[in-house]
C-alpha cells in the first residue's frame, strides 16, 4: 500500500503545483488561463521559413522582454504590411505568462487547447494562417522554441484579419483596434464588433491593455 500509493501521492502533487502555477499566472496577467482558443469568445449579449531570418534567432528562455524581438517584428510586420507597432503591442499583451517552452509544453499536456509561442497563438489558427505561406511545412509544436516563427506567424494572422475588415465600418474603433480585438476573439467577433456589438469584459480588457501598451511598443519598434 504505501509503495503503491507514493506514485499516486506524487502525480497529485505535481497536478496541485502546475494549477497553482497557472493561477498565480492568470492573475498576474489578468486574462483568464481557461480563455478560448483565438476565434472563440462570445460578444457581450448586448450585442526554416524561405528567405527568412534564421529560425531559432534568440534562445527562448523564461526570461523574456517582447522589446528583445524588435528586428523580428519590424521584418515580419513588413512582410505581412501590418503595423509593427501593433505586432509588438500584441506581443505586449500576450507576455501575461513565461514563455519557457519546457513549461508551454508541460501545461499543454495539462490543457491540451493551451495555445503556444510568445505570440500566445492556438494550433487550429496557427494551421490556417501558415497555408500558402513560406512557413507552410512548420509545425504549431515548434513556436515555443522558435520565436521569430511566433512573429512571422502573429503578423500574417493579424493582415488576414485585416482582409476581412469592410471597408468602412460604423463602430468608433479605428483599425488596429479592431485587428487586436480580432485578434483576441477571432473574425466573427471582429466583425460584430466593427457593425456594433458591444465586446464582453475580457474583450474590453485586452484592449485596454493594447492602449496602455502602445507607447511602449511603438518605443522598442522605432529603436535602432
């Protein structure tokens, strides 16, 4: 009984500790860890890449500053022609986390919808935004080592969304607000919230994080 039940005892342990972890976490950053994968939140009721930079070009480690990336963003951003502004504010929002790849990928066999990379981006959006794309043959399980590929990837997602945008829309968002907040909850929701819906709490606060991001971002894009 005792040697049995050690193993048991011991994996318990080990589930306990990666929930405190990942609640300490959501707390921090204010956005929910059990958020849907990009594309699924609900409006409010009121409503080796070709030609690319290398594909490892920074070790990713637990320490982490989106202003590191400031070259891979401006590249990426031009490629896609996207704001690297906007890029770099998103990467902003998204760093509520560690992006150490041993714990992304030790949480994801906790949460198999875990979304990867320091661009925070889910397997399924990741599978559509790579078609057609030089970074077509990556895979979704390389993100969390390969940050630049987490860029590449978040500046293509955010110039389909711009696609998809009308060309002229009656709600008081201007573009790239309404890009983030696609972003965040996904094209139809995007969409609604260009034709008036009201987005929910963790819409709002996104983006009001995006505003309070956007100096500094713009600050580490315009660095030499």
């Amino acid at each position: 009984m005792t040697e049995s039940g050690a193993p048991k005892r011991r994996r318990w342990l080990l589930v306990l500790v990666f929930a405190l972890v990942a609640y300490v976490i959501v707390r921090a950053g204010d956005t929910p860890q059990g958020e849907p994968p990009h594309g699924k939140t609900s409006v409010s009721p009121s409503s080796p890449s070709a030609g690319s930079p290398a594909s490892s070009s920074s070790p990713a480690t637990s320490s982490y500053d989106p202003a590191d990336y400031a070259a891979q963003v401006r590249t990426r951003a031009r490629q896609a022609g996207v704001s690297a502004q906007l890029v770099m504010a998103i990467l902003y929002n998204e760093a509520y986390k560690p992006h150490d790849p041993s714990f992304e990928r030790a949480w994801q066999k906790y949460k198999p919808d875990a979304a990867f990379g320091i661009a925070n981006m889910h397997r399924a959006t990741f599978d559509e935004v790579k078609k057609d794309r030089d970074f077509a043959g990556r895979r979704w399980e390389e993100l969390p080592d390969d940050r630049d590929l987490a860029v590449e990837a978040e500046a293509w997602y955010l110039h389909d969304l711009s696609a998809q945008l009308p060309t002229h829309w009656t709600a008081p968002y201007k573009r790239n607000d309404l890009l983030a907040l696609g972003y965040n909850t996904g094209t139809g929701n995007m969409l609604a919230f260009a034709h008036g819906a009201t987005p929910d709490s963790q819409a709002r606060s996104y983006l009001d994080r995006l505003h309070a991001n956007w100096s500094k971002a713009g600050k580490a894009v315009e660095a030499s």
